[in-house]
C-alpha cells in the first residue's frame, strides 16, 4: 500500500495535538465568529511550532464540522440567543452605551477595548454614558456547564452612580428581550 505525503503527515500528527486543535474549534464553531479561513488561520497559528501540524487535516476538520453546525442551525428556534442579544446589544449603542461583542480574551481586554471605542467616539464629539461587553472566557462558560454570558459594564468614567444606570439600562432592555443574562459589577460593588 503506497501513502501520499498528506496520509504521512496525517498519521504522524500527535494526538494530543489534534485532540487540541478539534477542541478549540468545536468552541470557536459554537461562538459563530469566525468562517471556515478564520478558523484555519487562528487554529493555525495556535500551532505554528509544530513541526508536523497538518493543515489540510484541520481545513477537512473545519469543513466537516462547520458544515454540521450550519445544518444543525437551522432546525433552531428563531430567534436565538445569539440575535436577541445583537438586538439588545444594538439597542444600547443606540442609548450611547458602547457594547461588544468577544470583547478580547479577559475581563481586562473587554474593559481596554471599550475604553478604545469611548476615546474615538470622544474625539469626534460623540459622549457615551458607559459600555458593556462579554470576552471570550464569559463565552466559555456560556457553552460551558454555567450556560450563563456574564455581561461587565462600567460608566465611562467609573462613576458608581452612573455605572449604576447604565447596569439598570442593560438589564431593562435584556427583560424585553426575553434573555437570562446575568450582570457582573466591574469595579462596582452591590449594596
């Protein structure tokens, strides 16, 4: 029996390797941000030291698995989690709430990312009343076993007051849109 050059590489991939790499995309597939070459190149690059990481057995993964999503998505009650909180989401921007969606990794990510927005938005004549966002971890354990997206919010200059209203806001609009958020206090504590 005669390999090609993929069929060798494909064997001599480890295993705990490939056991990695199938993890962090099943999580990336479940967040919805990226497409099929998003995945290829973050999964990628989370593996660029491995001198025999196998590329086109992670592109036939992706394409395997993305497609099972995709099929799976459309037997989901509409609308989903996902688009009532882009709804809720918009709604607050809309209120000069600045809120993000996979704000970077951690807390501190989330925290500096909306920081960035505020600051551009200030330079061209735009106030805002504060922000709110998830990262990546508060996705985690959303498709974790929590099933809760933890929501951070601030005031735009960490006043308490202020923080407070802009919590209250987030909650008012999550309430009319039916959704189980839960609220984490950042830099606030709950009296």
């Amino acid at each position: 029996m005669q390999y090609d050059e993929n069929e060798k590489l494909h064997e001599n991939m480890n295993q705990e390797i490939k056991d990695e790499a199938i993890e962090q995309l099943e999580k990336d597939i479940l967040f919805g941000f990226e497409n099929e070459d998003d995945l290829l190149e973050s999964i990628s690059e989370m593996f660029y030291d491995e001198n025999d990481f196998d590329e086109s057995w992670l592109k036939n993964e992706i394409e395997i698995r993305l497609k099972k999503h995709q099929a799976e998505s459309l037997n989901w009650e509409k609308p989903t989690d996902f688009e009532r909180l882009v709804k809720s989401f918009d709604e607050l921007n809309k209120e000069k709430i600045v809120s993000l969606h996979r704000a970077g990794y951690t807390r501190q990510d989330g925290e500096d990312d909306c920081s960035e927005i505020i600051d551009e938005l200030k330079a061209l004549g735009i106030t805002t009343k504060g922000y709110c966002y998830y990262h990546t971890q508060d996705l985690e354990r959303a498709i974790g076993e929590e099933k809760m997206l933890f929501i951070g919010f601030d005031s735009y200059n960490r006043e308490e007051k202020l923080a407070k209203e802009v919590a209250k806001r987030a909650v008012e609009i999550a309430i009319e849109e039916n959704e189980e958020i839960a609220l984490t206090y950042i830099n606030q504590e709950t009296k």
